[in-house]
C-alpha cells in the first residue's frame, strides 16, 4: 500500500454551537482552520462535512451530507464503502488540529495496514481518527449495537463492540495529559475560552499546544462546569460521616428552603455567564424536603445547555413528585441514591432510618429513570466489609453504581478512608477550577469542603456570578504554584471530579 493513498476527510459538524463560528485570535474561526487542516492532509482528494437535518448551511462551498439522526448507524452510514483507501475522521470545530502530527500517524497506520489508529495522552481536538475503507462494511454492522446518542468517543464505542477484530496502531503523547480532561473545541463558551487564551500564548500545533498547557496551567481554569446549590437547611437523617449536622444545626427539625424567586436567578445568572453547566441542588440537606421540588428542578433542568443532578437520601420522595419530574425534565436530570449499605442493620447505624423508603426511591428511579439513575456508598472502615455485596447487589438492578471515596472535610471529621488513592504529585485542585458553591443564603464558599465559611468569594444575590467567579482565581493561582492554604493543606479531595 503506498504511503499516500487516495483518502477523503469526514468532518463532524453535527450540532455545532456558535463558538465554532467565533473568531478567533489569529482572526479565523474554527470552521475555516479545520478546513485548511483537511485539505492539508496526505492523500486526501475530497472533504465532506456531516450535518443535522435542517441545518444551516455552513460558510462557503462546502460539500455536506445530513445525518438521518444522532446515532452511531447514521454516523457509520455516512463512510464510504468505496472509491478511497483511508478515512480521516475529526470534528469542524477543533482549530488546533496538527497536520504533521496526523501525517506521521498515517505513516504508521499504512506501515502496518492498520484498520484504525488514534491518538492518545494528547488533549482531545489535536489528532484525527483514521479509517481503513476495508472494515467500514463491519463497523456498520457493529454500530447497530451501540444506542448512545452521537458524540466524540462514538467511532471507538462501535469498535470496542469487537475490539479484537482490528488492528489497531496508537500513536503516544510524548507527556501524558489525559488527567487534565483538556478538550480543544469550540464547542462551550468554557473550551472556547481556553482554547483562546492558548492560541493568543502561541498554541499551534501539537508541541506549541501542549508545552501552552503545561506551562499556563492557570489557563485551564475558565468558567464553572457544576454550579451546587443548597436549597433546604434540613435532612431527615443525620448520617455517621457527614460534616453537615455539626455545622447545621438542628437538622432533622429545620425545614428552611431558598425561594424559588432566587433559585431561578441562580440558575439565570449561570445560563448567561455559563452557557451550559450542571446545577446541583443538593449542596447540604435533602432536596426532597423543599415544598416546590419540582418547580426548582424544573427551573433548570428545562433550559437548553443547563441539566440538573439530584444527590438524594431517597428519602421524603413522593411518587407523584418523582413521575411529574421525570415526564417534565427527562434526560436533563442526573438521579444518585446514597444508600452506602444493602442490609437494614448497617444502614441505620451509617445513616438512620428510612431504609425501606430509600430503597424504594431508587428502585422507582432504575426503572423509570434508567440511564439516568446511580445509586451511590460512601466507601470508609464501616462499611468496608459489606461494599463487595453492596456492589453485587446492586449490579444486578443498574450498571451505574458509584463507589464514592471518604472525607474528612479537611480534618474536621475523624479518617475513616480505607486506602489512600491521592496521587503521587499533587496538582491544582478540580474543585476550585470548575466548581462553584452556593448557601441558602446566596453566600457563596470557596468550595464545599469549606463548612466553616472561613474564606468566602461573595453572595450570588448581590453580586454578579462572574465577579464572584473571578475571585476565586487567587486561590487555584496558590494550587498553580504549590501553595496551599489551610483548608487545603490537609483536604484530599483535590483529585476528585465532578463534571
């Protein structure tokens, strides 16, 4: 096989968001560098774009086809059976797409007649993914089994259905940064920004834009990812390893709610500065305790680029309320059952009462819900010995089971970790980078593990979201150069990641 062969270029503009439009610092936007990028590749002769059904068009002549739906068979329904010898596959609106990079994984891919090659330890949007024509009939026929909706990761999904049916070639970062979960798209108002700050420090290729990265890594921090809100002072447990009680108050007792006036400016104020973000609505206390639970999930979960996650006791639910959230919000609302035992005994002394009901509520969730449900153990010395049967049990019902690590809240509760899994260098913390909290009374903490309200950045009713934002730049600067304050120096939650 020759090392140039006859090749064409399938670009993914499905869906595209309008930063792929946005200009940016070297004056072009996305789109038109991805097009020069594709034209630049060996061997290929013909570039197609792949768009949603009644799209607008795209800038200038460019050759499109509609994708029938969302689905990994349309997506494969697009490659063609004939007429080139490799596909290179890749999003429009990746601008800092690495022509010789690719060309020297395409050297590989046709060195050793591989079926597909990848990239990885790069941040997402550097390379392609290339293609042999030859297992193009088989991947259609694989795609069938893959029912996730269309996104990054699907030409992979649909070869893992029989991974061992392919040879595939891997073309290695020189420095892994996978960890950072960096993806160079403009595809949010969050990775656009960042991808602006590394263009404008000299990010081109592949070296420019790594070396940006290590070196800036203040860069990464742009707009909050999850926005957690607590919405009641209350909870009808007070569980053995939760800080809340101790700071809270009379917990089982108190009933106080935020208005739903001011969670809606909450979530009006994250959709403007934002774009698109998770509200969380169980910072402390049990979410079902708020007399408009489902106005308020509603509130955000109905916004397009918002989606909800409800962390839950499961306890207090009423049916009525779970279907009327359900059949209004749908897929926009992320359910987690914290149950951290199967067996009564176990659980009361961990959480209290309320088994039966909060087994019930996650039982309900996993078959009306499904996908969109996990139930969730605090893993510690307690419950260490029944984890194994905990996770057994509830496998059988949902392959979305969350085996959560343990806090001390900096050391204000007693270790109880079974195994430290905290990494061998320290890094910035993913908390102060995408995480924003805020209290019932809008007061917003510098992270959950703050329960004390030592540093606090502002309150969100009455300042702006983004001068709150802004503020706590001085705290991930002193993660950035190793330095950390006191509520951090013994706080191990750094590594831990929410969205």
């Amino acid at each position: 096989m020759p090392l140039t062969g006859k090749n064409i270029a399938i670009i993914n503009a499905y869906s595209l968001s309008r930063f792929a439009m946005e200009r940016l610092p070297t004056g072009e936007n996305s789109i038109d560098r991805v097009e020069k990028y594709a034209r630049a590749l060996p061997g290929v002769c013909e570039v197609v774009y792949l768009t949603s059904p009644g799209a607008i068009p795209l800038p200038g002549e460019r050759k499109t086809v509609a994708l029938s739906d969302s689905t990994a068979s349309a997506l494969l329904g697009a490659f063609p059976l004939e007429g080139f010898d490799d596909i290179f596959y890749f999003y429009a609106d990746c601008p800092l797409l690495d022509v010789e990079l690719s060309a020297a994984m395409y050297r590989t891919h046709t060195r050793y007649l591989a079926h597909y090659s990848f990239a990885d330890g790069y941040p997402y949007g550097i390379t392609p993914e290339i293609v042999s024509l030859q297992v193009v009939a088989k991947l259609r026929s694989l795609a069938e089994s893959v029912s996730d909706p269309l996104d990054r990761e699907t030409l992979f999904k649909v070869i893992q259905e029989d991974i061992n049916a392919f040879d595939i070639e891997t073309e290695l970062a020189p420095v892994d940064q996978r960890l950072l979960r960096v993806s160079l798209s403009a595809d949010t108002l969050r990775n656009y920004t960042i991808l602006t700050r590394l263009i404008e420090a000299g990010a081109a290729g592949a070296a420019e834009t790594t070396r940006a990265i290590s070196e800036h890594p203040e860069f990464l921090r742009s707009l909050p990812a999850y926005v957690s809100v607590q919405i009641v002072d209350g909870c009808p447990q007070r569980c053995s390893y939760c800080p809340f009680p101790e700071f809270g108050g009379p917990i089982l007792e108190r009933r106080g709610e935020m208005p739903i006036g001011r969670f809606e400016r909450i979530v009006e104020q994250t959709k403007r500065f934002c774009d698109d973000a998770v509200i969380g609505v169980s910072l402390w206390g049990e979410p079902a305790l708020h007399s408009e639970i489902v106005h308020v999930i509603e509130t955000a979960a109905t916004v397009p680029g918002l989606s909800v996650v409800v962390e839950t006791s499961g306890v207090g639910w009423k049916t009525e309320l779970l279907e009327s959230i359900v059949e209004r919000c749908g897929d926009s609302v992320t359910w987690i059952v914290s149950l951290d035992s199967a067996t009564r005994e176990l659980y009361r002394r961990l959480r209290g009462t309320g088994f039966t009901d909060a087994v019930g509520t996650a039982e309900w969730l996993i078959e009306h819900a499904g996908e969109n449900v996990y139930v969730q153990a605090v893993r510690m010395t307690e419950n260490e010995e029944e984890l194994e049967s905990f996770y057994r049990h509830w496998k059988e019902r949902t392959e979305r089971v969350i085996v959560q690590k343990y806090s001390t809240f900096g050391g204000l509760l007693p270790e109880r970790k079974v195994t430290d899994l905290s990494p061998i260098t320290r890094f910035p913390c993913w908390h102060l980078k995408r995480d924003l909290c805020v209290l019932l009374d809008g007061a917003a903490p510098v992270c959950r593990e703050d329960v004390k309200r030592t540093r606090e950045l502002g309150n969100v009713f009455e300042q702006d979201i983004a001068e709150i934002w802004e503020r706590g730049v001085e705290w991930y600067d002193l993660h950035v150069a190793e330095e950390y304050p006191e509520l951090c120096r013994n706080c191990d939650e750094y590594y831990t990641f929410n969205f």
